[in-house]
C-alpha cells in the first residue's frame, strides 16, 4: 500500500456535552454507532472543523443527522441545553473557558506523528469567541492541552508550544483561509482546496446533489493546469496583427468613404458661394440705382417748396382782410343789447325746468303721505302737517313732526313684522313635516327617521351581497304587537328607541354587526343592532304580571330580547304597587325603578309611536289633529304679516328735512321765475323789429369765407412741411446709401473666374429686373445651403463613426475642410497596408507553433491520462462484486456540440511541421499544410479565436469570455462521463439514465462507487508508483451510507474501502449494528442518556463478542 496520513487520535476538550476525551482511531474501519441524539455528530462535526479549516461551521454542523440544522458553534462550546418557553437558553459551561479540538495523523512509511488542531477562547457573558488554529509535530501533547483540571487558552498554548518546539516545528493563525492553505499545501500533501472539502461534506450526509455525469467529471476526472499564456501570448500577437490589418483595411473604407463625401458637401458648398458673389455684386448695382433715383426727387421736392412759400404768404394777407370786415360787424351786433337778452332767457329756462322737476318730485312724496292718513295711524297734529305739505305751507317743525311720527311707526311694524316671520316660519317647517308623515303613512310605511331605513337597507344588502340569498333585517316595532290597548302607551314609552333597534337571525347576525361596524359613527350613531345569538342563548322567562306579557311576537328571538328588555317590569296601578316591585309602570306611563318615580317622555308614545299594524292608523289620526291646529294658528298671522309689508310700504320719509324745505321755497320761487321770462322775451321781440337779422347774416358769410382761406392755408403749409421733411429724409438716405455702397464695394472681392459664372447666370435674367434677380438668387443659395447642411451632416455622422472606432486620432467632426482625413487616408493606403502583412505573415508561424506544443498536445495528453486512471480503477471494480453487480466507468468523446474538438485532439496525423505556410495573406487562417490542418483547419480556427478575449469590452464580456477561455483550456469539456452496471447474463446498462428509475440500497450501489473513486481521485491513489509525492490523507467519513443495504452489499462496500486503501470512518444507529461488526475494525459505542453528557466505549475487534452481548442486553445503549 502507497504511503499516506494515518488519522491515530483525536482529543477534545470542553466540546458540546464532552468535557475531556481522547480517542483512538483504527487505521483502517472504524465504526460509530449508538441510538439518535447520543453524539456521533458531535465528535464529527468537531473532525470536520480541522479538516476544512472553518471555525464557523455553519455550513455543516450537525447536516448529516439533519439537513436544516441551524446548530451554531456557541452551542457547541458552551453545551447548550435547552431552550425554554420563554426562549432563555440554558448552557452546560457558564464561566469563560477554552475548548481545544486536535486531531493526531501518522506518516504511515515514516512513521512520524503531526497534530492538527483549534483552540476557542469564550466569553460567556457576551458569547463572543476568539479563536486560532495551530500546527506542531510529533503526537498529540501529554498534556493533552490541558493545565490540570482547566484547557489551555489560546495565550497559553501559544507560550507551552514556542517553549517546547523548534520554530520550524510549529504553526499559528487566527485566519481561516490562511491556515486552510498551509493545511492542504504543506501538512495534507497538496490537497485540491476545493475538491477536498466538496467531496468530503456530500461524503457524511452520503448526498449526491448532481447529476452522475457531472460528479463523475468533477471528482473522479480531476483538473489539470494547462498554461496557455505562451501560445496565447503567440496567438495574440498574430491575431492582434490580423485585426490591425483588417482594421486598416476598414478605417481605409472609412476614410475613403469621408472624402467621397465630402466631395458632394463641397460641390454643394461652392455653389453657395457663386450665388453669394452673385447676389454682392448685383447688390451694388441696386444701391447705385437707387442712389441716382433718389437724387433726382430731392431737387424735383426742392423746386416745390419755393412755389409753396409764395402760396402761403399769398393766402395769409386775404385772410387778414376778411377778419377785419367781420370783426367790425360782430362789434354792431354787440353794441346793440340782443345776445346779452338770447343768453339770459337761456339761463332762466334752466332753472325753470329745475325748479319744476323738484316740484314733481315734491307732489310724489305728498300723495305717498297722504297714505298715512288712510289709516289712522298717526295722532292728528301730525296728520294737519301733511295736510299743510300738501298746501306748500308745511312749517319746519311740522317737518320735523312727520318724520319723527313716521320713523317710530315703521321701527315698531319692522319688529312685529321680524317676530311673525318668524313664528311663521316655525310652523311652516312643521306643517310640512307633518305633512311629509301624513303621506308616508297614506302609503302604508311607518315614518321611521331616515338615518333607520338607511342602515336597515345598506346592511341587508350586503348581507345578500355576502350570503347570495335575500337576509332579512327587521326593525323591532314591526315584528312586535300589543294585546292590550291599555298597556300601548306603557310599553311605547319603556321601550323608547330600543323598538327602532334592528334584528337579525342569529345565524347572520355576527356578520351584520360586522357591517353595522363599517358606518359612519357620526349619522348612524342612533342605530341599534340586537344580538339575537346571545339574547336567545341566555334567554330567561319573564316575571308573572310583566309588561312583557302585553307584547305578542311570532320570532324566538325577538321574543327573547322583549323578555330581557321588560321581563322585570311589572304592570302596577298605584303607587303602593309600584313601591312593592323593583321596577313597576302604571298605564299612565308613570314608570317606578332604580329608587324613583318619573313620568316617561310623551313623546315616547305620542310622536314616536311604532310598534304594530294599528301603529300606523293611530299615528296617522294624531298627526292630523296636530296639523290642523298649526294650520288654524298660522292663518291669523299669515294676515296680520301682509297687512304689516303694506304699510311698510307706504313713503318713509327719511331724508333730511333741508331737503324737504328747500324744495319747498323753489316751489315759491316758480312764479317769480315764469314773470322774469315773460319780459325776456318781450325785449328780444323789439329788437328783431330793427337790423339785426341783416348784420347775423353778413357775419355768417364773413366766417364761411374765413374758414375756405383758412383750409387753403393749412393744405399748402401741411404740404409745405411734407416736402421740406423729405428733403431732409433724401440727404440722410444719400448719406447712408452712399456709406453702405463704399462698404460693399470695399468688401466685394473681384473674382475672374466667378464673373463668368455671373455674367452666364445674368444673360438668363436680362429681362428681370434686379430685385427679381436677387430674390431668385437668395431662393437658389438656400436650396443649396439645405443641401450642403443634409450633406454635412452625412458628413459629420461618417466621421462620428469613425472617431468611435478611432477615437485615438483626435481628429475633429466639425472641421469643415476634410485635410487631416485625406491626409491619413494616404498614408494607410500607401505604406501601413503592406507592413501589416508582412507581420502577420511571420507571427502566424509562430502561433502555430505555440498552438501546438502549449494547448493541443498538453490537451491530448490529458485525455490519454485520464483514459488510464479510468482503466485503472476499472481494474480494481472488475474484482469486485455487489451481489450480482458490477461497475465500471465509462469516458468517451462528449456527446455534445464540444464533441467536434475530440478527434483533432485525438488524431493520430497530429504530428505536423507548423513552419510549412504560404505567405499570402489570402491564406493566412490555412494554419496547417498537413492532412490533419485539412481535416480541421476551421475548428483549430475557431479555438484560436476562442482564446483571444474581446478588444474594448466591458467587464460583463470580458469575464464571459474568461469563463469561456478556461472551459475550453480543460480537456474535460472535451468529454462525456457515465458508468455502467454489468449483471451477469444482461447487456451493460448506463447509469445516467436509468439511475433515478432505482431506490434503496440497489439505487445507492453505483453512487457509492462514484463517490469511492472520487476521493481515490482527489487524495491520488492512482498516482504511478514511481512517482514520489507528499503524502495525503485516506479518511472517509460516511454517516448512514449503507442504511438501505442489506448485510451482504454493506460487506462488499466496505471492501471496496479496503481495496482502495481509505482509512474510513462510518456512522450509523444501533439497530443497524449487525450489518457491520463483521466487516469493521473498531467499534466506538455513543451514549447520551441524561443530554448532558455524551460517553464514548472504544472495542477493537477482538472484543466484538463482548460488544454484541452488551448491545443484546441493551446496557450500553
């Protein structure tokens, strides 16, 4: 047997319910056992702790008894107990302390011992942990790292070892990964770091959570590192040069395609510039126009305002003459009297028609006086003053009289007026909600408030909502009568608002006052629902002579709730009576409880009446009463109020008595006035007898004159100042015009070669005049500029594609000559075009190379390797049987789209000369010249390109093509995986497929081997024999592995643990023992009777006899 690492001993202290243990293992089969819970897990959980370096072991603590186990390290440590029903946690170990888990190996050729190992220090108050793992040679210490009764901390272990080993004979670290490295590099032989622990935790649970294909690729086809970095590093280099000469010969596409276009911009371009010139110098000649013309019209304007000064001066004399002749006959007008009398009578016959238009007024307010007097409403001396108003005789203190008397009259009608509106309104709004009751008793209905037969309807409906059937909802009154008249009134008036309470059947009625929940309180807060359910269940019978027997009701539960409400209440008729009972009522609603005596409110049985079918007839007879006599109180009032808004009516007199006597003295002042005027116009008469007429007449044809002079002047001064303006208008344009016309000309740059195109262009518009020409111009020069910016724009998007793949240039997208892109595309097309094909001429020899010695044959070779480890253990399993069965593994080419790549790999042409190619570039992919380069010349191609990562790409695509480059640089993607089963006399069978058609231990077979070969591969027991290696370790840890297998498959998977040389540890429960004493080497018996201690009895197989008979009486157990 090859050499490995004996795992001899174990110690523990201080871990779970163990406090100080040494354990010795067999080096071959050791068996745990012992019933669920005693603490196998325990002490394999602690194991799995050192081998995976992972102080943490959440991922692991405790899988193997149960997959959601969320057992935590503290719980380890301290030794948790139980949790109570208030989640307090009880723990074993409640003072700080220190654990120590050491794990003791051999070399089984040197027999040298190493210890392996984790210290935790705790505190208990804050359960925090520190801890730290270490390394020492030699066997477990003495001590067993221990100080008596207490276990070493983590200081102290530090200092014990540094003062007892050599430097280089011992390790510290507090970091997991750290220590994880050392451990498999150095003390476990070069373990895979990640193989190792994958394939060790789906060991102990026995979980083989993947398909059989990929754990066969995965464990038993083990990676090999293929370094690829020299023929990527050659293949790079050609491919960058292939890629830069495919990039030159693009961007010289590019280039070629900018300067094509720019070509059709500049035509465009040139165009705009001839209509320019065009248009400059048609310009000028415009100016130079318009100019002459306007020189013409300032001398021809300068002419006409002379002849208009002499017109002016001319008309200005005839004007004087005819003012004078006029002035004197106004003067003969004047001295004669006549206007003065026309103004005068004017003046007078204003004021007349005021004063008369006061006096009507004045008549307006006597004849609404007068309607005083009518009435006899004032005393008489204030009557004799409005007599005396009526006369134009009315004294100031009769006045004063009048309008005292008639403002105390009006203020007392207003306030009568105010209190009957009032009390009318009063009983306008109650005959008209009598009336409303009136008629919805006609109808039939009870006038039930509003806010009751709301609640009422909402809830019934959402009760047939909810139900899909009609619920009915009741109000009390209706499903209630009363035998006996007399007591009508007695038991209205107790019930008061619990007769409008709602009732429902007790099988709804908890959903209904669910709904009767979602109201809004504030309007439907004097809605009441019974709860029939209760009231019917705690049902009593009411007491003999209660109110309750006056009531009559076909409905239990409505029965019920009367019997609560008046049961009690006693039907009395005097007041000896009523003392004699706790709660008694007379007929007269005089109502005895609680110590006192009171009335009930009328209104209980008289307005608010409702209860049974005569409810309605008698209701309806009282509010017609009640209706009738507010009807019988408002018709008095009605007339007094209209009486009252009549007299308020008549005239106020309220205005200021200066007002009254003012208009009086006018009254007086008329005749005066009428007399004036008579004589007025008596004088006019005798002066129209003399001349006058003939002078008016003169003076009217005088002014006709004045004004025709007058127009004549104002014409030719306006037209006089219009030209004058001009004038000055014509200097300042022939200043301006004459400025514009030097700067256009200095600015206009004389061009032969475009006076051509002038002088062509202007024989086709010889008959147009210039502005014409000019408008055409500006229309063609725009048409172009469109053209040329549509053009540009092309232009700017070509070389925006360009900078975006040659963002390197720098070169500008708006400039607007294309020099810098002509130039380049020059150089490219003429120097660096064939310098890039001579390159890749010589790298692609290289590549090919490179292709070969680093990637093809180092892939082929492990392929050829892994054929022979799997030929190798088909070996070791053809000499071994699973009761009829046998396996072996099966590697061919992969069955899928990778499958292309195997026979290049494989092909016995392989062997080539890389330097025979073509140095034309046309041939530069043809990479090969031999039968195998033409056999496979597009997929070696296709592989070349798959390991050359993407030129300017994200992170995203560089890490996939990562992924990428490392699948096809492992020689397993090249491959498919199986194993087959061989029974005697039947076909072989894979096991891929039919593997989940199988259950119990006939499933587990084939999956037990794979897992075998797994660690056969990871720890490389089939390494050649002449190859010498640090040695690794060989345990296999299995917890209930074989549960479903019987005595004999259990023999033969144990033996194939021998055969392949594992040190292995398995666990499983008491009543599995017999299948597995005869085929084990140690036998470790787990107790935890108490749950707070777990022991532990160790029996070699020479005690197994004593071992069955112990288990047989079940004293260890």
């Amino acid at each position: 047997m090859s050499r490995f690492q004996v795992l001899t001993k174990m110690c523990l202290n201080n871990w779970h319910y163990i406090n100080e243990k040494l354990i010795s293992f067999n080096e071959e089969i050791n068996f745990f056992t012992g019933h669920s819970g005693s603490g196998k897990s325990t002490v394999l959980d602690a194991l799995q702790i050192i081998l995976y370096a992972d102080s943490n072991g959440r991922s692991f603590f405790n899988k193997a008894a149960k997959e959601d186990s969320d057992r935590t390290l503290i719980e380890y440590l301290r030794g948790m107990k139980v949790v109570q029903e208030n989640n307090y946690i009880s723990y074993l170990r409640n003072k700080n302390f220190s654990s120590t888990i050491v794990l003791e190996f051999q070399d089984s050729e040197t027999l040298k011992h190493q210890s392996i190992g984790v210290v935790f220090d705790v505190d208990v108050a804050s359960n925090g942990v520190n801890h730290m793992f270490f390394w020492h040679t030699g066997e477990l210490l003495e001590n067993r790292y221990r100080s008596g009764e207490k276990t070493n901390s983590i200081n102290e272990l530090k200092e014990y070892i540094r003062d007892n080993f050599a430097k280089e004979d011992y390790y510290f670290s507090r970091t997991n990964e750290k220590f994880r490295n050392e451990l498999y590099s150095n003390y476990f032989g070069g373990l895979h770091p990640k193989h190792f622990p994958s394939l060790f935790k789906k060991a102990i649970p026995f979980k083989m959570d993947m398909k059989l294909e990929d754990f066969v690729k995965n464990y038993i086809c083990t990676e090999n590192d293929i370094h690829i970095e020299d023929m990527q590093d050659s293949v790079a280099q050609y491919i960058r040069l292939k890629r830069r000469l495919e990039d030159t010969r693009n961007e010289i596409e590019a280039l070629t395609g900018i300067h094509n276009q720019f070509q059709v911009y500049r035509t465009y371009w040139n165009e705009i510039i001839q209509y320019q010139y065009n248009y400059d110098k048609l310009d000028i000649q415009s100016i130079e126009n318009r100019l002459e013309r306007i020189e013409i019209q300032q001398k021809k304007y300068s002419e006409d305002i002379l002849d208009l000064e002499k017109t002016v001066n001319s008309v200005e004399q005839v004007l004087r003459d005819l003012q004078n002749q006029r002035d004197e006959v106004v003067s003969s007008i004047k001295s004669s009297g006549y206007e003065h009398l026309e103004a005068e009578l004017n003046s007078l016959n204003q004021v007349l028609e005021l004063l008369n238009s006061n006096k009507a007024e004045y008549d307006r307010i006597a004849n609404g006086l007068n309607e005083w007097l009518a009435d006899d409403i004032l005393d008489a001396s204030v009557c004799r003053g409005i007599e005396n108003f009526n006369n134009y005789s009315v004294s100031r203190e009769q006045l004063e009289n009048i309008q005292s008397a008639i403002t105390s009259a009006r203020t007392g009608f207003e306030k009568d007026k105010s209190e009957l509106s009032s009390r009318i309104n009063e009983l306008k709004k109650a005959i008209a909600e009598l009336t409303k009751q009136i008629e919805t008793l006609k109808n039939g209905q009870k006038a039930y408030p509003s806010y009751l037969l709301e609640a009422k309807d909402y809830i019934t409906a959402e009760l047939e909502k909810h139900y899909e059937k009609p619920i009915s909802v009741d109000i009390l009154a209706d499903v209630i009568e009363i035998k006996d008249e007399k007591w009508l009134n007695a038991v209205e008036g107790y019930m008061g608002n619990n007769k409008l309470a709602l009732v429902v059947h007790p099988d709804y009625v908890k959903h209904a006052m669910e709904i009767y929940r979602e109201l809004n309180p504030k309007k439907y807060y004097k809605v009441a629902i019974i709860d029939t359910e209760k009231v019917l269940r705690d049902a009593k019978p009411m007491l003999d002579k209660s109110l309750a027997e006056e009531v009559e009701t076909a409905i239990d539960y409505a029965r019920a709730y009367i019997d609560f409400l008046m049961g009690a209440v006693i039907k009395c008729s005097t007041i000896e009576e009523l003392r004699e009972n706790k709660s008694g009522i007379t007929p007269d609603c005089v109502l005895y409880q609680g110590y006192k005596l009171q009335h009930i409110n009328p209104r209980n049985y008289t307005e608010y009446a409702y209860i049974g079918r005569n409810a309605i007839e008698r209701r309806l007879r009282q509010l017609e009463q009640d209706l009738s006599e507010l009807q019988s109180e408002k018709r008095p009032l009605d007339q007094q109020l209209s009486k009252i808004v009549e007299v308020l009516g008549y005239e106020s007199f309220s205005k200021e008595i200066d007002y009254y006597d003012k208009q009086l003295q006018g009254i007086k002042e008329i005749q005066i006035k009428e007399e004036q005027k008579k004589e007025y116009i008596r004088k006019i008469n005798e002066l129209k007898e003399k001349n006058i007429d003939e002078w008016k007449a003169k003076k009217v044809k005088l002014e006709l004159a004045i004004s025709e002079k007058s127009k004549q002047k104002e014409s030719a001064r306006l037209e006089l100042i219009t030209k004058s303006r001009e004038v000055l208008e014509f200097k300042n344009i022939i200043i301006s015009l004459s400025e514009e016309l030097v700067q256009k000309k200095r600015a206009f740059v004389f061009d032969n070669n475009r006076e051509e195109a002038f002088s062509s262009f202007m024989r086709g518009h010889s008959s147009s005049k210039i502005e014409n020409v000019k408008n055409i111009l500006l229309t063609l020069k725009h048409d172009s500029e469109v053209k040329s910016g549509e053009e540009y724009d092309k232009l700017v998007r070509m070389r925006e594609i360009y900078k975006n793949q040659y963002a390197y240039r720098g070169f500008s997208l708006t400039c607007k000559d294309n020099d810098v892109y002509d130039q380049l595309l020059e150089t490219l097309s003429s120097e660096k075009l064939n310098e890039y094909m001579d390159k890749a001429n010589e790298q692609a020899k290289l590549a090919v190379y490179h292709f070969k010695t680093d990637f093809v044959y180092k892939i082929r070779d492990a392929i050829k390797e892994v054929m022979q480890q799997k030929d190798d253990l088909n070996r070791v399993l053809a000499q071994l049987d699973f009761g009829k069965d046998k396996y072996k593994f099966i590697i061919t080419k992969n069955q899928g789209e990778d499958g292309k790549f195997y026979d290049m790999f494989m092909d016995e042409n392989l062997e080539i000369n890389p330097h025979q190619l073509t140095g034309k570039i046309d041939n530069q992919m043809d990479l090969f010249s031999t039968k195998h380069e033409q056999d496979y010349k597009e997929l070696i191609n296709e592989l070349i390109e798959l390991f050359m990562p993407p030129e300017n790409s994200d992170s995203r695509a560089m890490e996939e093509a990562r992924a990428s480059m490392e699948k096809y640089a492992d020689y397993r993607t090249y491959l498919s995986f199986d194993m087959e089963q061989i029974v005697d006399g039947m076909p072989p069978m894979r096991l891929s497929k039919m593997l989940s058609k199988n259950s119990g231990g006939e499933g587990q077979n084939p999956l037990y081997v794979a897992l075998l070969a797994s660690f056969a591969q990871v720890y490389r027991i089939n390494l050649k024999a002449n190859i010498r290696r640090r040695p690794t370790p060989r345990l296999v840890v299995l917890d209930e592995a074989f549960s479903k297998m019987d005595a004999e498959k259990v023999g033969s998977c144990i033996g194939l643990i021998r055969k392949l040389g594992f040190q292995a540890i398995i666990s499983s429960t008491n009543d599995k023992i017999q299948n597995y004493v005869e085929n084990v080497d140690k036998t470790f018996v787990f107790a935890n009777p108490n749950k707070n201690r777990i022991s532990i009895q160790e029996f070699e197989k020479k005690d197994f006899g004593e071992l069955l008979v112990v288990e047989g009486e079940e004293e260890i157990l």
